[in-house]
C-alpha cells in the first residue's frame, strides 16, 4: 500500500458513502491513514441523505453504509460494504461457524491502483484439452490484483499467441497439446513469453508433448505419484499430500519469511539438470514415486518405484529473449480445500508467479485480515512432539515442582 500511494503521480479521491452518525469506526481509521500517505489521496465524505443520487453514477448496486468509491480522472471502482468484511459460510453446517475478514486495505489498494493505471496485464486461459475451471478463489483474486483474464483461449486457430498476452495460463489439462501447439508455446516462450502451468500426474492418458516444454530446459517428469515417507513433509498422515522444502527465489522468499507452508498434494516428480531451471519446491530424500499413481494400495516403496528427491515445481528464464515459464507439477495447488489448509501460501505462489513473470513487482495482492482464526499447518512430526510435551512432559513438570514443594515444606516444619 505504501509503495501503491507513494508513487501515485495522479490525484485520487475516495469518496466514503456514509450518513452521518452511522461511520464505520475501522474504515475511518483506515481512510486517514490513506490520507496521510500521500497529497495526491483525498477522501471526501458522501452523505446520502444529502446527495441521494451520488452512488447512482457509478454502480446499479443498492449501496449500504460505508461503501467507497474510488476514482481518478475517468476511471473509478466501487467498493460494497459487503466486500469490505468477508464472510465465509463454507463451514456452517459442518462446524456450525462463520468466518469473518477484514479486506479494506486490499479493495482500496487495488482500486487505487487500478484507476490510475493506463493498461492492465493481461493473462490467458488455454482451453481445449479439458482444463479445469479456475478456482473462485483465485479468479477472484485475480481480479482483485488487477489482471484481466481472457478465457477459453484456443491455440488452434491462431498462428501464434496474441502478442497483448502478457501471461498464458495451462491449469489441470487432462489431455495433451499437438505437434502444432507444442511449436506454438516453444515460439512464444522463445520471444519473450510468459507461461505458468499447473499439471500433475494424470489418471489415464499421458502428457508428452506438453512436457517437452520442461525437457527443453533439462527438466524431467517422473512417472507416477511422488510419496515422501519423511514425517516432516507431509501433511494430515497421507504421505501424498506433501510439505515441501521451499527453495530461494523471487517467487518463494515473501512465504519462506512469513512462515508459510505450501501444500502439494497428488504431485508428479521433476528431476532438475538444466541451468535455466530453478527449483521451488523440492521433497526429502525419502520421497519416491509410486509407479502404479491412482492405483496405488499401500504407500510403502515397491518394487518399480523411483527413488526421490523430486522438484514439485520450477521457475525458468530463458535468458536470451527473457521468456519465463513457471510450472507447479500438480492439478490440485488451488483447490479450495488446500488453499484452506495452508492459510493461503498455495494461492501466494501462483500469485507470486505470475507477478514474477510478468515483471509486476509490486503487483497487489494483499492478504484479507481474519477476523477469527487461521489453520495452523504443522508436520505430523511436530505434532507428535507436540503432544508428547503438552500430555507428557508439562504435566509431569508440575508433578515433579509439586513433590519438590511438599518435601521442603515437611522439612521446614
């Protein structure tokens, strides 16, 4: 947000649509701290008792108390109240709770930033090989981090990749591009392009052509399902579901600093040899892959399995024209419920990819405050050692300081 309101160069008005004695004491607070970022930002009160058909200029939306909008020349965005504090029903009716987040600093950041930008990146969704449908979660954010998306975009009757594409996404493709699509992206990551794929392990048919693109850097895709054995790096005792070690890069270093866990499950094992390539994500040295995939009937080493470590998930730049490609080598990364469980880091990388790759370094993407509580994602390790201490080790602790108290006190009197 900082980096957003001390760089404007623009004037900026936040109008705060609002009847009086009615103000949201937390978004007041937040509105003077824009204020004082920067000389360009001016918040301006709208009572609609007052200017009853204000908010009509700028949405068709019934507009509650404490809404905003946000604009600068002849741009603007509309910010609902309603979008301001989240709430997340999703588990109602299994745990009887609702959770509540606070996402002003993220709606008014990104408005800001999308009303004074003159272009927006651009980012386009291949299509025609059974593509899963994007998460609602990151369409959202997307959106929120201002990109816009082009969907259902088809190589095959194009005679290259439109050059306002900023950034090509392949997501879970369950069948394989042709020779001919193949030359395609080969071309436009070759020129300069930017790629990011999320493809793992497939249940029928294989992906060859598709993975050509990673040979052409020196990296392999290993047959099967990687499993990791190493307590450390898995999460909710299934070994497929992986923690893996997060590598040094651009992309990584925000997660590895705040902590984060990113969770990878039903992943297929790369094998880096090329210098281009940088690994993300990598396993222990106790992971393997199970030859049988979706088959599988125990996760114990047989016969056939490949021996580990495996990268989950590479960055490379070509450096001669400055293509970037990104690939995370599993068709589950934002599934809702995974991106639950790893408080959001799962989202964070694709997010960090693409800002990566397109050259985006203060791309907003700011996190939405929870009002509750998050998931705290630990080892299966961890939380053995968690429960030797808490059951065990505490308890006799005070055993022991109890005993110590009543001798003394016997041999005072």
């Amino acid at each position: 947000t900082k980096v957003v309101a001390t760089n404007l160069e623009q004037d900026v008005t936040i109008y705060w649509i609002v009847q009086a004695g009615k103000e949201d004491t937390v978004i007041e607070k937040l509105l003077d701290r824009y204020g004082d970022l920067s000389d360009h930002i001016t918040v301006v009160k709208r009572d609609p008792d007052v200017y009853p058909t204000f908010a009509q200029q700028y949405t068709d939306q019934t507009v509650t108390n404490n809404s905003l909008v946000v604009e600068s020349g002849d741009k603007s965005r509309y910010i609902a109240y309603e979008d301001i504090y989240e709430y997340d029903t999703s588990g109602y009716y299994t745990t009887g709770s609702v959770s509540q987040s606070f996402d002003g600093e993220g709606q008014i950041t990104s408005a800001i930033d999308y009303v004074v930008r003159e272009d927006l990146p651009q980012v386009y969704l291949l299509s025609g090989h059974g593509e899963q449908e994007l998460s609602e979660t990151f369409t959202d954010e997307l959106a929120r981090s201002n990109y816009e998306t082009v969907s259902d975009f088809s190589l095959l009757n194009v005679d290259a990749v439109p050059e306002d594409c900023d950034a090509l996404l392949i997501n879970a493709p369950t069948s394989d591009i042709s020779e001919e699509e193949l030359t395609l992206l080969r071309d436009y990551i070759a020129g300069g392009g930017k790629l990011l794929v999320f493809s793992g392990p497939q249940e029928e048919e294989t992906l060859p052509n598709l993975h050509a693109l990673l040979s052409d850097y020196g990296v392999t895709a290993a047959e099967g399902i990687v499993v990791d054995t190493d307590r450390d790096h898995y999460a909710f005792t299934a070994p497929y579901v992986l923690m893996p070690d997060i590598g040094s890069s651009e992309i990584t270093d925000p997660l590895s600093e705040g902590g984060y866990h990113v969770i990878v499950p039903i992943a297929q094992g790369l094998t880096v040899e090329g210098s281009e390539a940088t690994a993300l994500l990598t396993t222990s040295d106790e992971a393997f892959s199970k030859i049988s995939g979706y088959d599988m009937s125990t996760y114990e080493k047989e016969e056939g399995d490949i021996d580990g470590p495996f990268t989950l998930a590479v960055s490379v730049e070509d450096s001669a024209a400055g293509g970037r490609l990104v690939w995370v080598a599993t068709d589950y990364l934002l599934d809702e419920m995974y991106n639950s469980y790893s408080s959001g880091a799962n989202l964070d990388l694709a997010m960090n990819s693409l800002s990566w790759m397109i050259g985006e370094s203060d791309a907003v993407s700011i996190r939405a405050k929870s009002l509750d509580y998050n998931y705290l994602t630990i080892s299966s390790s961890a939380a053995t050692w968690l429960k030797i201490v808490m059951i065990g080790v505490i308890p006799v602790g005070f055993l022991l300081l109890g005993i110590d108290e009543v001798l003394r006190r016997r041999k005072t009197v």
